[in-house]
C-alpha cells in the first residue's frame, strides 16, 4: 500500500522540473503523485498545513462570522509564503440561492479579494442517490456537466455582468458527498483541478499518524476502494492528473487522553451509544461538523462545544507527532451564525455561539504551534508541486555561539553558529533554552 520513498521523490521531482514550465496555478496541468504518508520534502522541514472548507455559504450570518474570524487571525512567524497572512481557506458554492442575491454575492466577492479559494458545490446541490442507496443514481451525465458548468459560469462571469471574476474553479465538493464516473467526468470537462469528496482514511492501517497527503486519481483511491469493497461506494474508473483532497476520518481520542483533553467522561463512548456504525476501538468517526453536532435521530452524534474541541485538537496533535498530513476539516458557514435571527434546529447539544466557540479555540490551539500554516486546498497542491521548507524565523545576519533571541515569548541562546532555524524545532537544534539569568 505504501509506496518507497524513492519513487516518491521522483514523482515530485518531475512535479517541480515541469513547474518551470507551467505556473501551479494552470487548472490543465496534469500531475502523477500516487497516494503516499510521506511529504514531498523531509517532515522536519514540512509545514503543519491546516485546511477549512466551508460548503453553501449561502447564509449571511455565518458567512460573516466567519470571513471576519479567518481575516482577524494570522499564520505564526517565520519566512516562509504562507507565514504571517490571514489564514486561508476554501469554499464551495451552491451557486443558484446566490444568483440573484446581492448581500450573499457581495459577501462572495469579498472572499476572492481576501484570497480564499473559492470552489464548486453545484448549481443546485443535487442528490444523486434513489432511495438513498449510493449505488444506484438519477442523475444522467449531462446532467452533471451542468450542474458543475452552471456554477462555474456564475464564479467566473465578470463583475460587471453579475458574477465573481474569478478567472479559473479549482476545487469541487460533490453535494452529500455522493459521486460517480459522472460527476468526475463533469469535474474534467470543466477543467477543475482537484476533488474533496471522497471517504479518506477509513482503511484499518491508517491511525492519524500516517494518514495520506494529496494525490492524483490516476490509480485510484485506496479508501474509496475500500468503501467499494464495502458497498457503498460505486466503482469509478482512473482519472489521471485530477486531484483528491483527503478529507480524513476524525479520530476521537480515547478513553486514557481524556483528561489531556479537558474531558471526564468517555467520548467514545458517547458516540458509540448514538451511532451504530461507530467503532470505539478505532475511534474514527465522520469529519463533518454537520455530522459532529446534528441529533442523533438524523443518524449524526449530537456533540457539544468541548466534545469538539477535543475532537479537532486531538487530531492535530497526532499529525504533529508523525507525518504532518494536512488536517482537512469539512465545514458549513451557516452553522455559525443565525437564521434569520433563530438558531438553528437539530444541534441538541450546541448552539451558533458554542459552535463559533469550537473554531476560535481551535484556531487559538493551532496557531500556538509555531509550524501550523492555515492555507487553503489549492495551496496545499501549490505547495506539493513546488515544496518550500518551513522557516520559523525570519532572516536575519548568522547568530554566534552565545548570542541570544526571544522566539514565541521564550529566551534561547545559541550553542553554535546557526541561521533560520526554529529554538527548539529538535533536539539537536543550535538554540538552549534560557531559563534563569547566569
């Protein structure tokens, strides 16, 4: 399942000598990276990427709430492209409720020139399910192609005649994340560049500390295999240079981490009493925050603020301890913020201010990590064709042994020559921790 890493260095060696021919951003730029847990440069040197993707956004509340929280918070320090912005995520829109609704296109439009990335969800957020059996579809493939050129022809008409100006749709998430041979024919034919529909991270050897970086669909999906195998996924066929942005399981952290976690009860265990397909053992559970908050009686586990907290926390943590996978979070922007002035029903145990609640300390937790860097989904694949190492610092002249810095509130001395290296990235950094006066 996991490919040597010589063979992945190769992949993105040919990915960074056909980068200076093509810019990243090109949506035709056809990519071979096989799925893998390895990162295209050494861990140590590998940012923590965070992701956020927020689907609809066609609720002006939340979506206020939002773009002012992501805009209020900067990535850490350092000399890095993403270090020191506003953090960065992706949307993906339901284009027809936008049409003809300026306050929510006004709110669009402010996300293009605060440089979120901005996607597709369809024109009208169909179900292509019949009688909720994802193996069986209505939709036919002209249909598809539709709905995702429909959308597409509202983000990219120019401002003047009513749309975003946006010169080229990245991404897409399919509605209900329900997909097949149709719906990615229709991504290809409308020249988007990557996915965030499929299952990730459900296969048995993937544990949070390994799990898979983006890749290209041109052998497939592991996980999406999986849930084939498990007959509730149809089988597709390979689609080569077309991108699949991991949207991982959620691990909840067991029983004997709670109290890292600021818990007294087991949330496995609450989770298992709500949701029949939930394994504790494994403890992965669906990433939605739809999912995370909706009763139980729509089939979701009816969390409350810590819950998720812990939830979000935990699995950032075990990425910082191995591979530093991107952690990608399914999100909607509705969820924080009113609707029309009422909360929202079916959140039992949450309410928009617990929810905003979860985001700004998450959001708090991450950024005290000096190697997070929020960006969003096309970033990440910007970032993977042409990897930059993370750098903490900003550049200065070369310390000397014995010279000192104040780096994240803490004093550090240099114990030899050393330059743009994090105080206390590894044990074997140049920098000491200086905790008295000598």
């Amino acid at each position: 399942m996991y490919k040597p890493r010589g063979s992945l260095v190769t992949a993105y060696l040919t990915l960074i000598i056909s980068s200076s021919v093509i810019a990243s951003n090109t949506p035709l730029k056809k990519d071979n990276v096989p799925p893998s847990d390895l990162p295209p440069i050494q861990i140590k040197h590998t940012p923590m990427f965070i992701s956020l993707g927020f689907d609809d956004n066609v609720e002006k509340d939340g979506l206020e709430w939002v773009i002012k929280e992501l805009k209020k918070n900067k990535n850490p320090d350092g000399n890095d492209r993403f270090a020191n912005l506003p953090l960065s995520a992706s949307f993906f829109m339901h284009c027809a409720p936008a049409r003809e609704n300026t306050e929510i296109k006004e709110l669009w439009r402010q996300l293009v020139t605060d440089n979120h990335d901005i996607g597709n969800h369809t024109e009208t957020h169909p179900d292509d399910k019949v009688n909720y059996n994802p193996l069986t579809s209505w939709m036919t493939p002209e249909q598809w192609h539709t709905e995702v050129a429909d959308c597409n022809k509202l983000l990219m008409t120019a401002l003047d005649n009513g749309g975003l100006g946006i010169e080229h749709v990245s991404g897409f998430r399919a509605p209900y994340m329900t997909y097949n041979d149709n719906t990615l024919n229709a991504l290809i034919e409308n020249n988007i560049a990557y996915d965030v529909s499929f299952p990730a991270g459900i296969t048995p050897e993937q544990n949070g500390l390994n799990n898979y970086w983006p890749y290209t669909l041109d052998n497939g999906s592991p996980s999406h295999n999986a849930a084939v195998s498990g007959w509730w996924k149809p089988a597709i066929n390979n689609y080569p240079g077309l991108w699949e942005i991991p949207l991982h399981t959620l691990i909840v952290p067991p029983d004997e981490l709670l109290e890292q976690y600021e818990l007294n009860y087991s949330l496995r265990d609450k989770i298992a009493s709500r949701i029949s397909y939930f394994d504790p053992i494994s403890g992965k559970g669906d990433n939605f925050d739809w999912n995370l908050y909706s009763t139980p009686n729509w089939g979701a586990a009816g969390l409350n603020e810590n819950d998720v907290v812990a939830i979000y926390k935990y699995n950032l943590d075990l990425r910082m301890q191995r591979n530093r996978a991107p952690l990608v979070l399914g999100l909607h922007s509705a969820f924080y913020g009113y609707i029309g002035g009422e909360e929202h029903i079916g959140m039992p145990e949450s309410n928009v201010d617990t929810r905003r609640n979860v985001l700004k300390r998450f959001i708090k937790y991450a950024l005290s990590k000096p190697e997070v860097r929020f960006v969003n989904h096309k970033q990440i694949i910007d970032w993977i064709r042409t990897p930059e190492p993370l750098t903490l610092c900003p550049q200065e002249e070369w310390y000397t042994k014995g010279e000192t810095v104040n780096f994240q509130g803490k004093m550090w001395q240099a114990q030899w020559w050393t330059k743009l290296q994090q105080p206390g990235l590894t044990e074997s950094s140049p920098w000491k921790r200086v905790t008295s006066c000598t």
